[in-house]
C-alpha cells in the first residue's frame, strides 16, 4: 500500500524515544502506530477521527467531562 511508509517513520521515531528514555512519548507513538495501520487497512472507507459520532454515543465534550450525544 502507498502509506505504508508512516509506519515505518512511527517504529523509527518510537525506537529513537525508546533509546533516550522517552518512555511516555513512545507509549504515545505506539498508538500512534495502531491508529495509523488500522486508518490504512481500512483503505480510507473507515470513519475520520473527526467525523462526527453517531448520536447516542457516549463522547466527550470540549471540557473533557464524558457527556451523551
């Protein structure tokens, strides 16, 4: 796949944070490696992380307090 490139670019970034003791900023780029295979193995047709939820969803609201949709 044509993306595929960023996840090597998020193990490099989280190995050279792993090395230099950057233990929270790799934890956070672990994640960021699963979101990013999974935005790719859905090719696109998955919902954006900024798409709209569904109504009815528990989220969260600008204050960061978990509020119903």
């Amino acid at each position: 796949m044509k993306n595929d490139w960023i996840l090597d670019v998020l193990t490099d970034l989280k190995a050279f944070a792993k090395a230099n003791g950057l233990v929270a900023l790799a934890e956070q780029l672990e994640d960021a490696s699963l979101v990013a295979a999974a935005e790719i193995a859905s090719d696109g047709e998955g919902s954006r992380v900024d798409a709209e939820p569904a109504k009815g969803t528990v989220g969260k609201d600008p204050s960061g307090v978990r509020t119903r949709l």
